[in-house]
C-alpha cells in the first residue's frame, strides 16, 4: 500500500521556518524561475511542481493561512486556480506576484546578499496570490537520506551506486575508495527543492566486521568474569576465525591489534582492532547475584584500607 503525504511547504522552497521574509521571496523567485513552464518545455512534472511553488509561497507568504496550514488546517482550496488559462511566461508572472518591474531586477539577484532590512510597508501592497487546488498526491520530501550497504572489496576499490530519489530523480555516482562504514557521501542540490541528499555506506559483514579502509574493526562482547580474568575466544577475520588471548583486566573500550588482518592494495595491509565491550546477563541466577555482592562488599571494604 503506497501512503502519501501533505507538501512541505518549507522544503519545497528550501528554507527554514525562521526565515525572514526577504529569505522566502528569494527562494520562491528562484525555485519559480527553476519550474516554470516556459523553461521545461512539454514537462508534466515541472509544471505541477511550479504549482506547488505558487501554492507554498501563498500560504508562507499570509501569515493567516500559514497559522492554519501549520495547525494542520491544510492549504485554502476555495480559490480559482490562477493557471486554468495556462502559464503567464516568467517575466509576467513576477511582475502579478511583487507587483511592478522591481521584480525582474529582483529575479535576477537572487544569488546575491540579503539587502538591508526596510520596513515592511511595500508588502502590504503585493496583490495576494492565490493558490491553486491540490496537485496529485506527492511523496513526501523528508526522506533527505539514503542508506547503501557495500561489500568490503566495494568500499576498497569504489563502485557504481544507482539511486531512485523520493521524487523518482534517478542518479549515478562512484563511491571513493578507501571508503568506511558509517560515511556520509553528500551529493548537492539533487534532492526536492534544491537541497542535498546524503548518502550512509554500511560496510558491514555477516560476521559483524566493519570496514574503515584498510583497517577492520570487530566488538567483542565478554563477561565481566572473563575480562577480569582473561580468556582466550575465537574471533572472525575476513580469513575466517583466529584465536585471540585477551590479557586480564581488560575494560570496556580496550583496543586489541590482529596485525595484517584487515584489507590489502598491493604491498600494504591494514589490522584488524578488536574493541572489549564488557556486558552484564540480564537473567542474574541468585548464586550470581550474591557473588557480585561480595565483590561490591570487596571493592567497598578496599577502598576504606586505601
């Protein structure tokens, strides 16, 4: 079942709520500018998406309808929709939404630096715009994040990655090698409204190995009685498993070395550290339970002496 979502009027425009009102007409004039018809010729989806634009700076724009739409009210649909009689071309469609030809020169700075604040006066008479009903159902656009899991030999040498965006943007890219698990890859303006999608490599094996380039990383879980004590326990490499002797009183976070047990490139070869993380059973027998009793009363009774 395919679920569908309100339009975020916020990311469609590619600001954030606090924006100041000089910060929403720059970023509505260049996401018009990005959508309108008359520069994506025979483009179904540029012209719904310019209508959801029109529609988002609408309701942004009236601090009226925006309280509404932000209460969960919804966008007002009982308007006439200002393109049932087609598209104005660029130019014309500025000069209705700011009023007069201070937009053009408006339109063509967008890139340039927040003028200095004046008073609010001139946005009184802006002629509202109206915002046309509902387009079919989008997905949302919150989905800012994609997550791809690579094979050691993968994220060693790089690869081609296909991505489907919420938007159904597809993309291609190479990922670097010498990549790691847990790395974010950022790939600009791809996502809706201009803004970055990032990418989250998993380099992770069926054994729980995590690759860091060359090295392999591995979490060892030992109870207390054998961290204090030391114990000797089978870990797995990408070699398959080897013994490893863990040295008493090893503490959570005590890095271990298997030397030359991590990923090759011609003659270099990385290591494979292994982390201690000490863990407590949850199902304590009461035979266990008095024993870390007497521990306790132990570590108490020798912190007194010292």
């Amino acid at each position: 079942m395919t679920s569908t979502a309100e339009p975020d009027y916020w990311s469609l425009l590619g600001v954030d709520p606090d924006c100041t009102d000089q910060q929403l007409k720059r970023a509505f004039r260049r996401e018009a500018r990005r959508w309108h018809p008359d520069l994506n010729s025979n483009d179904p989806v540029a012209e719904e998406r310019f209508k959801l634009v029109n529609e988002a700076y609408a309701v942004l724009s009236d601090p009226r309808r925006r309280d509404v739409w932000q209460r969960g009210g919804g966008a007002a649909t009982d308007v006439a929709d200002p393109f049932a009689q087609g598209f104005p071309d660029f130019e014309t469609y500025l000069d209705v939404i700011f009023g007069g030809g201070s937009a053009r020169s408006a339109a063509d700075s967008d890139m340039e630096p927040d003028p200095p604040s004046r008073s609010d006066d001139s946005r009184s008479s802006d002629p509202p715009v109206s915002a046309p009903p509902p387009p079919p159902p989008v997905r949302a656009v919150e989905d800012l994040e994609s997550v791809v899991h690579l094979s050691p030999d993968q994220a060693l040498q790089g690869t081609l990655v296909e991505l489907t965006l919420g938007d159904g943007t597809m993309i291609e890219l190479n990922t670097p090698p010498f990549a790691g698990d847990g790395w974010r890859l950022r790939l600009e303006g791809v996502a809706p409204g201009g803004r970055d999608h990032f990418l989250q490599l998993r380099v992770v094996t069926e054994d729980g190995l995590r690759i860091d380039g060359l090295r392999v990383l591995y979490k060892l879980l030992l109870f207390p009685p054998d961290a204090a004590l030391g114990c000797a326990v089978d870990v797995p490499t990408l070699d398959g498993p080897v013994t490893l002797q863990v040295p008493p009183g090893s503490s959570s976070g005590r890095l271990l070395r298997l030397r030359g047990r991590g990923l090759q490139v011609e003659d270099e070869r990385g290591d494979q550290l292994v982390e201690i993380v000490v863990v407590i059973p949850s199902d304590l027998g009461d035979a266990e339970r008095a024993l870390y009793r007497r521990l306790q009363e132990l570590a108490s009774e020798s912190e007194q002496v010292g």
